[in-house]
C-alpha cells in the first residue's frame, strides 16, 4: 500500500555538496524526490544534481548556492524556492561545523559564524518552511543533532552546545506538531568518516582516529527514522550504548571522557611508550 511519503515530493537538505548531505541526495533521489541542494559548492552540488537527474529521471533537481553562516540566507534561500514553484516537504537542517580547541584560545568570530549556522540557520528555515506544511498538513523535519547532544564536549564547547540545543529544540517541536502530520526528527550520529574533523582541525584527535561511522549508513538510520516520523535517533549500536550512560553518569564523567576523545592522539617514541600523558582531568576518572 502506498503511503503519504512514497509520493514523489521535495526534499531540501542544505550542507548537500559533502558528507551526510550528499548521501541524504541520493537517498531521496533513489525514491524519486524532487530536491534542493544548498551550500557553498556550486560545483560539487551541480555535478551530484546532474548525476542523480540522470540516474533518477527526476522532474526537478536544483542547487543554491548560500553561505549559511549569513543572518541573510535562510530568507533568500526561502524566497529561492518560492521562486522555483516548488513546495518542500521534507527539510533536512544538515549543514554543520565545529571549532576544536579550547574556549580561551578560538576565535569568537568563527564561533558566532557556528552558532549561527549549527542553531539559528535551522531554526529560521523551519520558522520559514514551517507554515507551508501546516498548510498541506505535511512535512518531515530531519535536524542533525550529535552524540555531542548528550554531553558536554571540553576542546569542542561551542559545538557541543549548538548540538545539544539542535535536540532540545526538535523533541519540543516535535510534541508540539503531535496533532498533525508534521514530524521533527533529530538525528544523533557518533564520530563519523566525513569532513567534519579535518574542517574543525580536530583530524589529530582520538575522535577522529577511532572507530568512525560510515555516512552512507547514518544517513539512511536518519532518513528510515524520518520516514516514520521517529523523535529521535542515535545512528549505530556504539553510539546508542555511549549516549545511554548519559542517563546514569554525571556530566563531569562525561565531559572528562569527552575530553580524552578531543585530545590529539599521542604519537608513540621510540620505544612505544606514549609521548603525551592522557590530560589530568581524564586521569581523575
Ligand atoms: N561527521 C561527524 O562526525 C558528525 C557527527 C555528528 C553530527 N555531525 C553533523 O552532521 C552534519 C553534517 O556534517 P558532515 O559530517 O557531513 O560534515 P562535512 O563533510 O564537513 O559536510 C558539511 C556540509 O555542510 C556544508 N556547510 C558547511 N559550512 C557551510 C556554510 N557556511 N554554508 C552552507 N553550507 C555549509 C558543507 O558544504 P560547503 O562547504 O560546500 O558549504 C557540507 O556540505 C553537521 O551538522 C555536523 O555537525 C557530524
């Protein structure tokens, strides 16, 4: 039987030319979505769109090109597709950044840039995509939130709280959208295989070097959960198990060993001991 979303409907999904966002493309595209491609990379977004047209024989494939950190582009990306007559059903608030390093040492400007493209930019497309669905009484929602979300994140603070207010914001919108058919979901990926570390300069952490989720999979757990209009998922078995003790630990535990994972992997000397000590605070625990 067919459902609401087996119907061949629209999907913008920002941050589209890398990582998660190219994957949620093809994902939609292998569906027969219609999509909207924003980012800053006109070029890798232009051949992804020529490639999954040609793939998908979709009707309408069209990319924008915004600098989401701008107050201004959520607005003009709006009247973007107002523009283009088509209606989005499916927003995916994905494009994000992080700064590693400690709050004292970063740069402020890169941190607002942040805030506004991990917090504000999402919250402004939805206030703005928002109406239109309630209109049709239609929509999915899918924010990407982080493992982050459930803990604070030493050497990664901004980030971390931009996370952690991208799940808050969604559970709530969430309920309150309860009595329509407009779903919120938040999407909750570990330490994954994409350009986020190596953009954050965090490519030297044991994060980063760790075991890493494949963006091919925590896109489709986060497009599954969406189509079924799911609150909230934390992609892989790992990460599930990780964020639960969240529930049970204190948050000091959390950051500490937060703390360890956003620490530069140490190199080994000659003999194989470690060169770097793991941080005092992490030897507390
Ligand atoms: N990878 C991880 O370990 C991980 C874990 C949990 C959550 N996440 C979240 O997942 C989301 C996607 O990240 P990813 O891992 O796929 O990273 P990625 O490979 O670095 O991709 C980030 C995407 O966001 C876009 N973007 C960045 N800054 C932008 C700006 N100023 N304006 C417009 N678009 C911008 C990039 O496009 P352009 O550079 O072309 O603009 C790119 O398409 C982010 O919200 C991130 O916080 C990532």
């Amino acid at each position: 039987m067919k459902t609401e979303t087996d119907k061949r409907r629209t999907a913008l999904i920002t941050g589209a030319s890398n990582g998660f966002g190219m994957e949620f493309a093809k994902l939609f595209a292998k569906d027969g979505h219609n999509l909207i491609l924003v980012a800053r990379s006109t070029e890798r977004m232009r051949k992804l769109a020529h490639y999954l047209q040609d793939e998908h024989q979709l009707e309408h494939v069209c990319v924008i090109t915004a600098d989401l950190t701008r107050p201004e582009a959520p607005r003009e990306v709006y009247e973007q597709v107002k523009d283009s007559g088509l209606e989005v059903d499916f927003l995916i608030n994905n494009a994000g950044a992080g700064v590693h390093g400690f709050f004292s040492e970063t740069d402020l400007g890169r941190e607002k840039a942040i805030m506004q493209l991990n917090m504000i930019t999402p919250v402004e497309l939805t206030k703005l995509f928002l109406p239109d669905m309630k209109r049709r009484n239609f929509g999915r929602i899918l924010n990407l939130a982080s493992t982050a979300a459930f803990m604070p994140s030493p050497l990664l603070a901004i980030y971390g709280a931009t996370k952690a207010f991208i799940l808050s914001f969604s559970e709530a919108l969430s309920n309150e959208l309860k009595d329509t058919d407009i779903t919120v979901t938040a999407l909750c990926p570990g330490p994954s295989n994409t350009m986020f570390f190596r953009r954050a300069g965090a490519a030297h952490t044991r994060a980063a070097n760790g075991s890493l989720s494949e963006p091919e999979e925590v896109a489709k757990d986060g497009y599954e959960a969406m189509m079924h209009g799911e609150t909230r998922i934390v992609s892989g078995l790992k990460n599930k198990l990780q964020t639960s003790t969240s529930n049970f630990l204190p948050d000091m535990a959390l950051a500490a060993t937060m703390r360890y994972m956003m620490e530069e992997e140490p190199e080994e000397g000659p003999t194989g001991e470690a060169k770097h000590e793991p941080s005092e605070e992490h030897q507390k625990q």
